[in-house]
C-alpha cells in the first residue's frame, strides 16, 4: 500500500470492504454431488450493517463460514470470489488467510457453550487472538484481555479472565466471545446467529452491546439471522436467502414497506406485529427443499401464495429493480405482481 | 480438583482395598478339604500339619483369624513365606522393583507410541497414515505380549545380537546396559496398550476436530502446532487419561508373563512359584500388593484427570 | 432403543457380517477353526503324537508343511490338534462367565436391592485386580491344569458380563412396554424371556464375543507359565512354551502357533466389532 491518503479514500468508497460475488457451494459426491448455495453476490461498506436472513436450512451460515475459510471438510466452495479489503479470501494463500482470521474479521457462533474451548480459561482465549496476530506476550495480551471484558460489560474483568467457560451464563459466554472477536479492532464482525441460543432478555442486551460497538468501533457487521426482529433496528441492508439462492436483497427500510419477493413478504407477515392483532398464526405452510431436492423452476414456488403456471415453472434469474435492489422473482421484477409490506409507506 | 473431591477418592480406594483384603482372605478358606493338609502336601508328617495349622492360625475362629490377620496388614506385617521362613513384606518388595520398572517403562512406551500415532491418524483422517495406524492398531490388541516378546527376541537378540535375550540389571550397574535390558520387555509387554491407546487417542482427536470450538479457534487465526497444542490436544487427552487408567490392570497382568520370558526374577516369577508350591501366604500378599498398585494408578489418573478437565477440577 | 432393538434381529445381524469383506473372513476363520476341532483326526497330515527324534526341528517342506517340533512331531497336525482347546476353552470359560453373570446381572437389573448391591460390590472389587493376578489366585486354590484355568478364566470375566447384563436390564426395565407387560399379569419368567432377553442380546453378544479372544489370550498366558493345558496336551499356548525353551535352535518355531493365536484372536475381534456396528452400538474408541 504506497497509495497516499487521498487515494486510499478514494478506493475504500468506490471498493466494498467485503464484496461476495457468484458464490456456490456444494457437497462434491460424483453423480450425488448437490449444490448447497448457488450464485450468492452481495456487498458489505464500511460501517455498514447487514443481515443474511432465511430460514434454517437456506444456505446463509454456510455462506458466512465460507468468507473465512471455515466451511466443514466434506463441503467445497465450487465458484465465484470473496473480496475483503481487496483481497479474494478464497485464492489468497493460507497465511494471508489467517493474518485476516481474527484480525481484520472477527467471528463470533451461534453457540458460545459448545464454541468455546471448554479448557482454556476466557482470559487466554481472548489473549490468543493479541497473541497470534499481534505477537504480545502473554502477560501484556491477558491485560488487554481484561480491557476487553470490561469493554463488553463483564463485571470485575481482572478476576473473570481466570474463569472457564462453564463457569459463567450463556449471556456471558457470547460476550467473551464478541471481546475475543474485536480483540484486534477488527473492521467487520461476522456474527452467525449471535443470539439465537440465548433468552429474551439476554438476547436483547447481546444487540445492544454490538450496537454499542458498531457505533464505538465503526465496525461493519454482517449479521445471520432468521429472525426480522432482530433486523429492523440494527442493519441498514437485508440479504434474504431461499434454498441455496439469494431471494432479494434490499435495504432494511424499503423491506417493511415493500418487499420484492413473496417469500420475503411471507416471513413478514410470520413475525408478530405489536399492535396488530392476529386472529391465526401466519406461517409459511411447507418446508424449506433440502439439497438435492430443490424445484427445478423458481425454487420458492411449491410454498408461494402467488405462483402461476409457467412463469414460476421456469428458472428465475437475479434482476436489479432498482440501483440498491434486487429480486429472483420474475413476476415481481416484471411488474405483473405487487406485494403489500407489513408496514404503510 | 478440590480437597474433599480427593479424600472421596482416597476414601473409595481404601474400601476397595478393604474389599480385596477380605476376598484374599477368603481364597484360602475355599481351598477343598483340611487347607493345613493340602499345603503340607500328600507325604507331610502329623507334626507337620499341625505346626501349619498353628502357622496359619487355621485353629482359631474364623473371625479372629481374619481380624488378625487384618490388623497384620495394617502394620505392614503379611506373613511368612510357608517355605523360606521370611516375610512376605521384605520378599515382595524385593522382587518388586524389575517388575513395577519394565511396568513403568511399558506405560512410557504405550504413552509415546500409541498417544502420538493416534495424534497423527486422528489429524490426517483417512490417510494412508491413518489406515495404516488403524490396521496396526488392530493386529496390536489381537497380539498376545508374550509372543510378541519372543519374536522381538528372535530378531533383536538371537538373530541379530543387538540386545540380550534375557535376564535383568539394576540401573546402578549403569544406564545404558540397564536400558539395553528393559527396552525388550518392556516394548513387548508395552505395544498391545499403545495400539489401545492410538485407536482411543485417534477417535477423540477426530471427534474434538469436528467441535465447534476448534472452529472458533480457527476463525481467531490459530492453526498449525498452536490448534493442536492448545485445542485439540488438551480436549483430547480428558477420555485417552481414562483409558490409560483401565490399561494399567493389563499391564500389571501381562508383566507376569513378559518376565517369563525375559527370565527376569521379577514378581511375576514369585507369584508363578507360589501358585505352583501353593505358598498362600506369598500368593495373598502379591494379590494385597497388586491391588494396592492399581488403586494407586487409578487414583493418579483421577488426579490427572481433574487437573486436565477443568469442569472437575472447580465442581 | 426401538431403532437398536430392531436392527439387532439375528437375520440382519449375520447379513450385515457376511456382507463386509473383513467380517466375512473372520467368520470364515473361525468356520474352518470350529471344522479342524471337530474333524482333526480326519485331516492331520501327520499323526501330532508320533515322536520321529530323528527328524527334529525339521525345515518346513512339502512332506511337513510347517515343520516338526523337538521331538520331531508334525507341527501342522499339532496346530490342528491344538484348534480343539483354541475353541473349547474360550467356550467353557464364557460360558462359565454366562452362566454366573447373566442370572445376576438381570436379578439385579430387574428387582435391584441387596443382590444389587453385593453382586455390584463383589463384581467392583475383582475388576479393581488385574485379570491375570486374579486368576493366578483363582489358580491357586484350584489347582494348576486346563479345565482350572478356564474355571477361573470364567470366574474373572463374569463381573463384566454381570455389569453388561444389569445395566442392558436396567435400561430396557424402564422402558414402558415391560410395565405394561407386568401390568397385564405377565409373570416375572415371561417378562425375561419376551421382553428383556431380546433386548439385552445385542450388547451381550458383542460382549461375549470380545471375550472369546480374551478368554484364548489369557489361557494361552497361563498355558505359557506352566498354569493351563499340561503336556503332552497341545494348545497354542503350551505349543509356544515349548517353541520358547528352544527357541536357539528353531527360531522359525515361535511363528506357526503364534500366529494361528493372533488371526483368531483376531476375527474374534473383529467380529465382535461388525455385530456391536451393525446392531448400532456405540463403538469403543
């Protein structure tokens, strides 16, 4: 990097800090070989918040294990790029790969119980990632370990960094685990469902602590979810996954007010509105097709309330409707259907 | 592990002793017919029997006997051997030191053997590494120590006169020739726990590699000697402690026989002899001081154990 | 338990060891074992107990195909000859394990109380001694010899299969279908037989067939020290005995009875290992 400032700022508002482009995964197999996510493109700014949301199943935590390296053995990345600052994570080599690990990314899991190393104590777990990246001494890292507790809302840091995970609640757990992914100020978090294995309670005061740090840190954060709650009030852009593709993507905002594909609409209208009474539970009837399975047309169609022949028989293609939105539905991006969001615009 | 966690243990283990002490002392009650007679033998004298009987204090109450015979146990005191006339204490414990050595030696061997193959299998799952460990692993555990003694001695010592065939040395006479006598036995009587352990320590390293944890260690940019040092190994070793634990009453068995055929005049060769000229008092003492072995490794392990998981260690 | 209880019919038991190569060998092994057992005297090349000391230590040849031993008898039809106790005395021994074990094991799995907790605590303190020392002492009181040896052989392994036994029991007691069972008046005799025997099998089986190797390697061990099989019977076991005192003149002699030993041992294992996989046992690793 000789480029001198103005440059450099010039490259980061034309360049994304992280850009998927054409991302596919599958499970390699021979003639049982079965795609599991299928040309995935989205962006991540600076600073900027977005969601992956779908239902279990859709292909958004594979795609976030995917932009780290951290896919499981028996599943491949089959195409496509992940550029981070520049750089394409899937062709850089592994040293290149792990200065990014914990460094400029961090990560935080879905489980901080089973994610964490049951016996190392948290203070070493934070301390690691100073260790590995920064090359501090141990000593010097567990001081900044017990900075880092402090900063994510752990009382008494000093003698919690001698605690084992088990030790402490699944509310403090998932906060070592955010201390320990921002331990190197790291410009974006991945957070695959930071809250979903925790109560109510706790998972409200989890997003406010990463609210906290987006706001502090200028942290970008991609956030998987399946839950729209937890996306209206913390991301600016929405990525909404179906079986292994990418249904829409589209900023938070417009979501509510009207969304681009049914099954986007279909998932608002599963979330409980407050002040609007429901008279019957509205969910979406029928599973999401495993891989393998999936329907050779539009691959929401067995589920949508809005299929017609031919048109969803067909294979759908990702069409832009607008400079920041995208759509996979074909009737929606030819004008020839137009969905009602949850909220009045 | 905490203080009381470890008198529970402490306590747990004098119970089985207490258990194994009344069990020894039954043995020679259910010896058929007059146990002063058999142990004279066919051609004994009158005089003979009698003076074993009061020997053995077969002439008292079954209770007294046992009581006696108990509070002997605690003062260290377990008889005489019915033929030399000297205690069993003193014989025990010298014939002790070959056998607890080659044992001790066989553990290292299984340890560094068996511990790191599993490593390298469990690391490089499906392998020809790891299939070749897998397919070694099960001839070991099907492989009898004491054949396995004799083959090593067919080609390390009779064969090629690289190592003596038999016999034994005090490490005082020197370490290399000490060594030169011990390394045989001991990888004989050794190998059949090593390839028990590299299948346990393969299974565990291939099961901790798919916890989420060693996933989080990578997100954090740790790879290499450190992963598997400070994450995978760690949790490898809580389940592969309590194998090698189990292990140990098969290696005080196996030593019998490995000694055998070394010819080492161990314990194993004075437990044989005892069995043979029915020297009870001698055979009682050997199974006390085998037990009394094993409790002790079992209750080092549970230390290790405690010190390795620290779920126990703080319960 | 329901998944368990259907795979382990014996149909799919022998189906899914006849299918895979390594168990389908090892129950080929121990086939043609169980026929030299029976058969021995109708297939020895040689007669095991004709002495030739003339032709001692004899090169393997096609006249003697695994040489001759220091009395210059065919080591081949020895092997042979020896298949008998290689199959009888891990018989006897697991059946005296069963024979002691299994009515413990499912009187304290099913009813629980004082026999519970003595058989638990006696079966506790003979697994707190190593397998060998427990049966030196066995020995001991019984006397040296073959039948002895396997006595006390069976007499060790019993805790084992008593703790395998109750705690199978014990599982399969809690599940409702034996309530229901004693709920409609079925006697205590029928509960065993229909309801908890099936459903111990699987892991009983694996159990019993692991020890038949263990049950050969510690006969073998004892016959080895002089404790088992006593000349001029053979087992493997004596046969490596007296391969070891003349193991300068005739290396090659320790092979034959070494290896028969270990291939046995072997597919024991293994197919203990295919039945514990295809009953859907957890495997011990």
């Amino acid at each position: 990097m000789t480029a001198g400032p103005g440059q450099r700022s010039d490259a980061g508002a034309a360049e994304p800090l992280l850009a998927v482009k054409g991302l596919t995964i599958d499970l390699p197999g021979g003639a049982r070989q079965r795609g599991l996510v299928e040309d995935v493109t989205f962006e991540v700014r600076k600073g900027q918040a977005v969601a992956l949301i779908g239902e279990s199943g859709c292909g958004k935590s594979l795609t976030s294990m995917a932009i780290l390296g951290l896919l499981p053995a028996a599943v491949r990345v089959a195409a496509g790029s992940i550029h981070f600052d520049g750089v394409d994570l899937l062709t850089c080599n592994r040293k290149q790969l792990r200065k990014v690990r914990g460094g400029p990314v961090g990560m935080v899991f879905q489980e901080p119980m089973s994610s964490l190393n049951p016996t190392m104590t948290v203070g070493d777990q934070i301390a690691e990632v100073r260790r590995l990246h920064l090359g501090e001494r141990r000593s010097v890292a567990l001081k900044e370990a017990s900075k880092l507790l402090s900063r994510v809302g752990i009382p008494n840091a000093d003698r919690r960094l001698g605690s084992y995970p088990h030790e402490m609640s699944g509310g403090m757990q998932q906060r070592v685990m955010i201390a320990a992914a921002i331990a190197c100020d790291p410009k974006l978090l991945i957070a695959d469902e930071p809250t979903t294995a925790l109560d109510v309670t706790i998972q409200a005061e989890i997003l406010e602590l990463l609210r906290d740090l987006r706001r502090d840190l200028d942290l970008a954060v991609l956030l998987v979810t399946h839950d729209l709650g937890v996306v209206a009030d913390f991301c600016d852009d929405v990525v909404v996954m179906y079986a292994g593709h990418i249904a829409e993507r589209t900023p938070v905002d417009r979501l509510f007010y009207e969304p681009q594909h049914p099954y986007s609409s279909a998932l608002l209208a599963a979330v409980p509105q407050a002040g609007r009474a429901r008279t019957s539970l509205t969910v979406i009837p029928g599973r999401v097709p495993s891989a393998g399975h999936f329907p050779g047309g539009c691959r929401f169609e067995p589920r949508c309330a809005h299929s017609v022949e031919d048109v969803c028989r067909r294979p759908q293609a990702d069409t832009a409707i607008a400079d920041d939105r995208r759509t996979r539905c074909g009737r929606v991006a030819s004008g020839d259907l137009i969905l009602k969001g949850t909220v009045r615009g | 592990m905490s203080a009381g966690m470890v008198i529970r243990r402490l306590g747990g283990g004098l119970l089985v002793l207490w258990l194994v002490s009344i069990l020894t002392f039954l043995l020679v009650q259910l010896i058929p017919g007059d146990v002063a007679e058999v142990i004279a033998g066919e051609n004994a004298t009158v005089a003979e029997v009698s003076r074993i009987r009061i020997e053995l204090g077969l002439d008292k109450p079954i209770l007294e006997q046992y009581s006696s015979w108990f509070v002997g146990i605690l003062q260290g005191d377990l008889g005489d051997s019915l033929f030399t006339n000297r205690s069993v204490a003193d014989t025990i414990i010298e014939a002790a030191p070959p056998t607890v050595i080659i044992t001790l030696m066989a553990i290292v061997v299984a340890v560094v053997i068996g511990v790191t193959a599993g490593i390298v299998a469990g690391l490089t799952q499906g392998s020809w590494i790891d299939r070749s460990v897998s397919a070694l692993a099960t001839l070991g555990i099907a492989m009898p120590s004491f054949w396995l003694a004799m083959v090593l001695v067919s080609v390390f010592a009779l064969a090629n006169p690289w190592l003596p065939a038999t016999g034994y040395v005090d490490i005082r006479e020197g370490f290399g020739e000490w060594l030169s006598y011990v390394i045989l036995p001991s990888t004989a009587l050794g190998l059949a726990t090593a390839a028990e352990l590299a299948r346990h320590t393969r299974g565990c390293v291939a099961d901790v590699l798919t916890r989420p944890y060693v996933r989080t260690a990578r997100a954090r940019g740790a790879s290499g000697v450190w992963l598997v040092r400070r994450h995978i190994l760690r949790n490898a070793a809580i389940p592969v402690v309590t194998v090698l634990g189990l292990q140990a009453g098969r290696l005080l068995g196996g030593v019998i026989v490995v000694e055998a055929v070394f010819g080492i005049s161990g314990l194993g060769s004075l437990a044989i002899n005892s069995v043979l000229q029915r020297n009870y008092p001698m055979i009682q003492g050997y199974v006390l001081f085998s037990a009394v072995i094993v409790v002790a490794i079992n209750l080092i392990v549970d230390l290790a154990y405690g010190w390795i998981n620290p779920k126990v260690r703080t319960a | 338990m329901t998944t368990a209880t259907q795979s382990a019919r014996p149909r799919h038991v022998i189906r899914t060891l006849l299918r895979q190569p390594a168990s389908a060998t090892a129950v080929g092994f121990i086939a043609i074992l169980v026929f030299f057992a029976i058969a021995g005297p109708f297939v020895y090349p040689h007669d095991p107990e004709v002495q030739d000391l003339g032709n001692r230590f004899a090169e393997v040849s096609w006249t003697h195909l695994l040489g001759t031993d220091e009395f210059g008898r065919d080591v081949a039809s020895r092997i042979i000859q020896a298949s008998r106790i290689a199959v009888t005395a891990p018989l006897i021994s697991v059946g005296v394990a069963l024979l002691i074990g299994l009515p413990l094991g499912l009187w304290a799995g099913l009813r629980r109380g004082a026999v519970d907790a003595i058989a638990g605590r006696l079966a506790d303190t003979i697994l707190s001694l190593p397998a060998l020392v427990a049966a030196l002492a066995i020995i001991a009181v019984l006397g040296p010899g073959l039948v002895n040896a396997m006595l006390s052989i069976g007499i060790i392994f019993a805790p084992g299969l008593f703790r395998v036994v109750r705690g199978a029991t014990l599982a399969v007691a809690e599940e409702t279908f034996v309530d229901s069972a004693v709920a409609i008046g079925s006697s205590t005799r029928r509960t065993l037989w229909v309801h908890i025997l099936p459903n111990i099998a699987a892991p009983l089986l694996v159990q019993v067939t692991i020890l038949m190797g263990v049950a050969l390697l510690v006969e073998a061990s004892l016959s080895f020290i002089g404790l088992g099989v006593q000349p001029p019977d053979a087992s493997w076991g004596s046969m490596l005995k007296a391969a070891y005192t003349n193991q300068f003149h005739s290396p090659f002699a320790v092979v034959p009875s070494g290896v028969a030993m270990v291939l046995t041992v072997l597919a024991f294992n293994t197919i203990g290992d295919s039945i514990r996989d295809a009953v859907g046992l957890r495997r011990r690793t």
